[in-house]
C-alpha cells in the first residue's frame, strides 16, 4: 500500500532498478544517414578509412523509452486505486446467504464476482464456507466446505425466474451450520423486501453471527408487468415499481409476436410517489391478438416480461339476426341485448348482406371466435356448410330461439338436441300455469357460478324432445326441469341453444345482468383466434372445465428470455377455476402444445414491490454495495499508455532515419474526365384525357335503378311460362289502375323479376303465382329473395291450384308441394289466417276476407304476438309488415284485364261484387305494405290526445 495506490504484484516494481541500465543502453544510437551526390572525384577523395564512433541518442528519444520501461513494470505491478480493505473478520466459518431469484436475474453476474471476492478471502484465511441460495430447493446444502467447492458452487449457480424463499433457505443454512455461530454472515440480497419479509428473516437471529455484511443493491429502476388488459379501444399493460420511488427515467414497452417480431410499442409513465403505472397500445385488434409477450426495455429479468396467451387475445364475435330490417323498435331486435353484452369486452362482426348464403361465409372468412344466430330458422346450404366447417375446426355456434326456429321443421344438424315444433308459451297449448323460473345452475355445467335472479322469468321457451344424452346436453334448465340452454360438441367445436329468444319478448333474462355473465361466459370458452388454432382447453360441451396437466412448451429464465425447458421443469397442474402455482419446478412461461399452451407469469394483477428496509434484518449489519466503488484496477491504463508511447517510438526511429524525407508527393496519374453528354428528351405524346362513356352494362344498371325508384312499381316473378307471367303483368296492371283511381297513389308499371339476377330492394312487395308445371328456382335465387323479405321486403305467393284451408295438411296439391320446396329454403316466422282484428283487414278498407278468382283460401301472414288489450282495440298489429303472404285464391286473374280494359277471366261467382272485393283486397295489401300499422296507431289517437292533455 502506497496511501490510496496497492499493488498486486509489488516485487514486480524491483525491476524499476533497472532504469540506469536501460538508460546507458539507449542512449546510443547509430549515426542517420547522410544524403551526398555521385562526384566520382568526391568518392575516391573519401576512400581513405577512418574510424567512427557512434553519435548519441537526442535526449528527449531516451527519455521516452525509459518511460515506457516504468509503465511496463508498474503495469506488471498490478496496480489498484482506492483497493478495498478486507471485508471479513473474525474466525470461524463464513457463511452466504444469496438471493438467485428472478430480481437477481439482470445483474447475476455482479452478484457472483461479489460472493467470489469473499469467498476467496475466506479461503486465503483458511475459513470454511457454508453456502445457501433463497431460490434453490431442499436439495440445496448448506454444509461448510473449503472455499474451492464453494467457489464451483457458485459458478454453476444461476438465477431463477421465481420469487425467493429466505425463511426456507435460513433453515438449511442453521442445519448445515449444526449449531456452529458463523465468523461472519454475508447476505447479498436482491434489494427487494415486502410483507412478511421481517418474519421469513427473523431465524437470522438464531444464527448468531459475530458479524453480518449486508449487500442491498438499489432498486430503483425495478419494473414488473402485473397485467395486460385488451380493452376495446386499445391495449393497457399495468406496470408496478418498488414503493417509495419518485420521479425516475420514462420507460419503454415493446410487444412482440410469437417470431420475435416486435408490433408496437407504447411509453411507461409513472405518476410521481405512485407505484404503479400504464402503457397504452393504441393498434388495430388484428395485431393485438398477434402479440405473444411485452417486454419492459432495459428491464431484463423476469417481471419485466409478460406472456400472453389464447385468453388474452381479444374475442371477435359475428352476429346474424333473423328479424326483418324494417323492425320499428330497436328494444325488440333480436341483436339489441347481445350488442349491448358483448361489445364492452368483444369485437363485433355484422352481416353486411341480408343474404344468409353470402353473409355466414363471409363472416367466416374473418375468422370470428364465436357467431351468434338469433331467431335464424332455415340456413341456406352455402351457410350451413360454412358454419359446420366452422365449428368442426373449433368454432363456437350460438344460436337463440324464436319464431322462425320454432316453425322449422325437420332435422336441424346445427342445434345441439333435437326440437318439437312450435314453442311452449303462457296461454298456448304446451303451457304452464304461471311463469317459470330458472333453477340454479348445476356444478357441473360450464355457466357454473352465474347467479339467476329470483326475479328472472321465462313465459315462452322452445322444448327440446326428450333423449339419453339431454342431460348431459343440458347447462341450464327451468325448474320444471325444461332445458333453458344446452350445447353439445362437433368436431373440437361446440354448439350452444339458448331455448328462449335474445330479446325480452320470450323471457326477461336478456335484460338481466345475468344473461350478460352467461354470454360473456360463453366468449371466454371460445378460441380467440377462431377456428384456426386449437388452444388448449378443459372444458367440454356439457361439463365444467376439468383439472388439467400442460406439458412445458417455452419457459423463460431469470433474465426474462424464452427457451427450451430444462431438465428440472415439470407439467403444469392447472385445476378446476384454481390458479396455477408458481415454484421451482413450474417457472413463468407457455405451458401446452404449439397448437394451443397456457401463459403462466412471474406477477399477479394484485403484486405489489417493496424495498428491503433495515426494520427488516434482525440482526446488526454492515452494509456493502454490489459495485467496486471507488476502487480501480490501474494495470490497463498502464499497458495501453506503453503501448502508445511504443507507437510514438517506432514513428520517432522513422523519422530519424529519414523514410519521411524521402517521400514525394506523388502527382496524379491523370485527371478524372468528366463525361458531359447532352441528354436527349424526347417528348412523348401524352394522350388527351376525354370523358368516356360509362358502359353499356353500367347504363342499363343505372337506368333501371332510376326507373324503379321514380315512381313506386308492383313486381312479379318471372316463372318463365309466358301464359303465368302475362296474366301477372296484367293482373298488377290492372290492380295498379285500380289504386290510382282510388287513392292518392299513383303506381308505375308492373315490373317482371328475374329472381336470381335482379335488383329486388327497388320493389315493396312481390307477387310470386306458384304453378308446379313450372321450373323450380335455384337455390341462390330463393337466398335472395329470403335477403329480400329479411331487407323489408314482402312477398304474397299466390298458388295456382285448389283452395287451400290449411299450411300442415298431409294432404296438398302438386302446386302446394311446390310451395312447400320453396318456403323449406326461406327462413320464415309462423303463419297464421288474418285474424279479424288485423290491419289488414282496415289499412284502406273494412274488409273480412280476401277473394280473388277464388275465394276459398285464407290469406295467410305472419304470426304476430298477441296483445292482451286486443279485445278492447278495433286493431291489433306487430311492429312491422308482415314479409309473407300466402294464398290461392287467384288475386292476379281476377285484376288481370287486356288492352281494351276488359276484365281476362270470370270470377267463380257470377256476383260483380267479387271482383270489387278482390281489388279492394288489393288495395289493402299495398296500403299495408307501404304504410305498416299507420292504422292501429291512428285508432288510438284519442286515447294519445287525451294522455297528453289536448
């Protein structure tokens, strides 16, 4: 020691001694070369030979030289600045207590040339050393052993990406001890303490140490991701830091996807004297459910990593309504409730297309994780294939009842249990004497936990047909035992009923909060990314999520880096709504499969950091930082200094001898040749822009559209039997005539269909003659009049056969069968006889049947629910326009007239008044058509007056 300088190597510095022999050797140096002409004369006079003599060495050359020998030996030296005094005392075996938990991760290395430096001087003093570490397991032994097998024990240590264990690693430390007070006590900690940390310490005492050193890093720039939230309009990753800290440098947070590929990034801000903080990642939810994990820059250990999983991604959900678009009230639309549901943690999808066959594939191209059906009946073929694919591979199907599902017949592949026809309602003929309510929901069932309200009741419900497996199918029931919502599986998929309709009509569950814990309940279980991906899951269709056990996929290290798992790792056990347990032999990573695995993360939501105080250590310590300190290794500065004053010799030797006299500038070989060339420009002609005609095509397309919306025109279809479609054309001609000669409506025009190309939006109503000499119509053709009627539109059949009393008779005509194939492919509610308190029957006339040619056939449309003031009202009507009618009465051959005005064909009855009532009916059918229930509302214009005190 030499004040604050030491040296390693102190006899090294004897070779200073040999300075004045170096001196007296370099201070000779051969005479430089002298530059002379070539005289001949000059030579010869010079050949006599004398004797020379060196000259000596310029004295600033061996100044130099002397002192690049002083470094080279004080370098060899091993010099120290400020060296550290000796950190252990007293006798007795020295013993470690060092925290390799996941806060040790990113400056391990630090920690071990800390324990290394004690280690060895314990070793120097001949001491025995006992070492433990907080993050190891029982195997860890404590046992005193010479300072070598210490020092290979700590080299092959390394840090773990789990919390510690100081309690259980003081243990192991007084068992290897057995009895024996150590010398001296080195705890080098992580910094971190917290709740419990003066309970988990406190066998320090036990010990009874002669001496403790205490080695507590700063942790201030400690930062651990406690949650990543995929809200609806960004993603929030929450952040946590060690209490107490204040103001601090702003953080980064980076996510990545499952190739490393880094998606966003978002600033981490931390309000001042608050521990917790928040990034946010305002990117599209196509990318956010890419992300795999975030990571925290600059933060390289295990908290500041988080993993995301399937459950993470955010949810897109596709909703396809069967109710017509023209529904008045939006409280009553199927889609209300659900939207209201979902949309706070889910992406909704909706049908841009009325045309299911167009719409449900569409949907599915995107990839949703679950589609929701409400009150859909017939599924186009197009779309029922696109919807088992769906679920086959994974996808989640729900579908709610309603009027169309109930008045489906026939085997329906896509409900999870097989159904009566019609639905069990208040008042009807499967019915109850009073309202039901919900049973409670079954342990077993995977809505298990979801509270019902005892005021949640269910007057009308679709039943299912008693089988072997309809209680396994079953979720929730009725307290009769009536299934209210069963599910069954196809392919890895499953399919989910609600027997009830999504809006409140049916039951009052859908205005509940427990239908929003239901539907929500529902999403969780499905795929995030849809059917692409198998995820990994325990949950089946009819029974609760099952204990599970996930092979390690990806495990991460203390340092927060992904790898392949090690040989102590072990399948994670994940039970029934239990969370996984974090220990050594299950560190934070991605447990499972390729195909689908489960994120296991160093922190909870609720963690929370605290520094380690001095309240905490129960015994007297002196502190020690993990650094050098002041202290400075001298040694390189001195050899890289020699080593530039050995440059700066070698340049000195050069110019003594002359090299740079000798050189000469060098003239330029030649001078660079610049090619200047004129560029030729040729102008090249630019065609004139002129206004293009548009196409033909798009004219005609555009010129239709103007026609058809000029004025408002009755169609028909086009059956392609010229006889059919002449008495149509007619027949709404003349019915056309007719109106505008009795109301204010002045109509265009009969226009003919071409079902499978036209534009059908253009037209209020439809009218469809059904003959069963003619062709049937392609399936897409009937999915875009089914788009049609869904858009508002309505459509009056008109079967060209025998009268027709009843829609379910056995007994039907050939042109009655035809109707049946048409109507088998139409998503349709239940039909029903205009019943006599119908708007209908009072929208332009008081009418109280509907005759065409015939008169024997009731006008059929839709089932409307029935009001129970209805016998007090002159009318009863729904909240829209029925979009089907049905009849066979002939309505076009008895409006139908020929050029002249003459009436085609006689009526049955010879009685003229048929053929008035007939086109009375028709005035009825447009005005209902175009106005809805304007009547049943004007009835009730009084009581409306009176109400508001008029």
């Amino acid at each position: 020691m030499i004040g604050a300088l030491s040296f390693g190597a102190p006899l090294v510095l004897f070779g200073l001694l040999a300075l004045p022999a170096i001196w007296w050797l370099l201070r000779l140096t051969p005479p430089r070369p002298q530059t002379e002409t070539f005289p001949p004369l000059a030579i010869l006079a010079r050949i006599l030979k004398r004797e020379e003599t060196p000259s000596k060495s310029p004295w600033w050359l061996t100044l130099l030289r002397l002192i690049l020998a002083a470094l080279v030996i004080f370098a060899l030296a091993a010099p120290v600045l400020n060296p550290r005094e000796a950190a252990l005392s007293g006798s007795g075996p020295v013993a470690f207590l060092i925290d390799n938990g996941w806060a040790s991760g990113a400056d391990w290395p630090r920690r071990q040339a800390a324990a290394e430096t004690l280690i060895r001087e314990a070793g120097d003093a001949g001491r025995p050393v006992a070492l433990t570490f907080t993050a190891e397991g029982a195997g860890d032994n404590a046992t005193p052993a010479e300072a070598a097998t210490a020092l290979e024990r700590l080299r092959a240590t390394d840090a773990r990406p789990i919390p510690t264990d100081r309690a259980a690693a003081i243990d192991r430390l007084k068992t290897g001890l057995a009895g024996n007070a150590p010398g001296t006590l080195t705890l080098l900690t992580d910094g971190l303490g917290g709740a419990g940390t003066d309970r988990s310490l406190a066998g320090l005492r036990d010990l009874a140490p002669a001496s403790t050193i205490l080695f507590r890093p700063p942790v201030d720039r400690v930062v651990g991701l406690t949650n990543v939230d995929n809200a609806t309009d960004a993603l929030v990753a929450t952040a946590i830091r060690p209490s107490g800290s204040t103001g601090g440098p702003l953080y980064r947070v980076r996510a990545f996807d499952e190739q490393d590929r880094e998606i966003g990034g978002a600033d981490l801000t931390f309000k001042e004297g608050e521990a917790t903080g928040t990034a946010r990642f305002a990117i599209p939810v196509e990318l956010r459910n890419d992300i795999a994990r975030l990571a925290v820059d600059g933060e390289a250990s295990a908290a500041g990593v988080r993993l995301v999983d399937d459950s993470f991604r955010r949810r897109r959900v596709a909703l396809v309504s069967g109710e017509a678009a023209d529904a008045a009230q939006p409280l009553l639309s199927p889609l209300y409730y659900i939207s209201r549901a979902l949309e706070p943690f889910a992406d909704l999808l909706r049908a841009e297309n009325a045309d299911l066959a167009v719409a449900i594939p569409n949907l599915v191209k995107q990839r949703p994780s679950m589609i929701v059906l409400a009150d859909i009946g017939v599924v186009p073929k197009p779309a029922e294939d696109a919807l088992r694919d769906f679920v086959q591979k994974g996808g989640y199907l729900v579908r709610f009842a309603g009027p169309r599902l109930a008045a489906t017949t026939g085997e329906d592949p896509l409900v999870p249990v097989r159904l009566r026809a019609g639905e069990r309602q208040l008042g009807g003929s499967l019915t109850w004497s009073e309202p039901q309510h919900i049973a409670p929901i079954p342990p077993a069932s995977p809505l298990a936990g979801i509270a019902i309200p005892p005021d949640v009741t269910v007057t009308r419900q679709i039943l299912a047909e008693p089988s072997v497996d309809l209680n396994d199918r079953t979720w929730v029931s009725l307290q009769d035992g009536t299934p209210l919502v069963t599910a069954s599986k196809l392919g890895e998929g499953t399919i989910v009923l609600f027997h009830i309709t999504a809006e409140a009509t049916w039951s009052n569950l859908p205005i509940s909060g427990s239908f929003v814990d239901m539907l929500r309940r529902a999403v969780t279980l499905s795929r995030a990314s849809g059917p692409a991906t198998a995820a990994v899951s325990g949950t089946s269709a009819g029974r609760a999520p099952a204990a599970a056990s996930l092979p390690p996929f990806r495990l991460m290290n203390a340092r927060g880096e992904l790898g392949s798992p090690g040989p102590d790792a072990q399948p994670l056990a994940i039970a029934a709504d239990a969370q996984a347990e974090l220990k050594r032999e299950n560190p934070p990573g991605l447990y499972g499969r390729q195909e689908g695995y489960t994120a296991l993360n160093l922190l909870k939501p609720d963690a929370a950091l605290e520094p380690l105080r001095d309240a905490d250590v129960p015994v007297p310590f002196t502190p020690r930082a993990y650094d050098n300190g002041d202290q400075t290794d001298l040694a390189p500065f001195a050899f890289a200094l020699a080593l530039a004053l050995f440059a700066l010799d070698a340049l000195a030797l050069l110019w003594l001898n002359g090299v740079f006299r000798r050189l000469r500038p060098r003239r330029a070989a030649a001078a660079a040749a610049i090619l200047v060339g004129a560029l030729a420009v040729s102008s090249l002609a630019m065609p004139r822009a002129e206004a293009q005609e548009p196409p033909t095509a798009q004219g005609d397309v555009a010129a239709d559209a103007i026609a058809a919306t000029e004025k408002t025109h009755l169609a028909y279809v086009e059956t392609g039997n010229s006889s059919t479609d002449d008495t149509s054309r007619r027949g709404l001609a003349g019915l056309s005539q007719f109106i505008a000669s009795k109301t204010a409506l002045e109509p265009g025009d009969p226009v003919g269909l071409d079902i499978g190309k036209d534009e059908l939006a253009f037209y209020p109503i439809i009218y469809w003659p059904i003959d069963a000499a003619d062709p049937m119509p392609a399936a897409s053709a009937i999915s875009r009049v089914d788009a049609y009627m869904k858009n508002g539109g309505t459509v009056l059949f008109d079967v060209h056969d025998d009268e027709m009393s009843s829609l379910n008779s056995n007994a039907v005509t050939p042109g009655q069968r035809r109707l049946r194939d048409i109507l088998a492919d139409l998503d349709i509610p239940p039909l029903e006889p205009v019943p006599s308190d119908h708007v209908l029957t009072k929208s332009f006339y008081i009418m109280n049947d509907f005759p065409g040619r015939h008169r024997g056939s009731e006008l059929w449309v839709e089932s409307t629910v029935r009001d129970p003031n209805a016998q007090a009202r002159p009318a009863n009507a729904g909240d829209g326009v029925s979009s089907i009618m049905i009849t066979s009465n002939d309505l076009a051959g008895a409006w139908a007239i020929d050029d002249g005005g003459l009436f085609l064909y006689p009526t049955d009855d010879s009685d003229p008044d048929q053929r008035e009532y007939a086109y009375r009916a028709g005035v009825n059918i447009v005005m209902y058509v175009l106005t809805g229930n304007y009547k049943a509302d004007q009835v009730h214009v009084p009581a409306l007056l009176e109400r508001l005190g008029q």
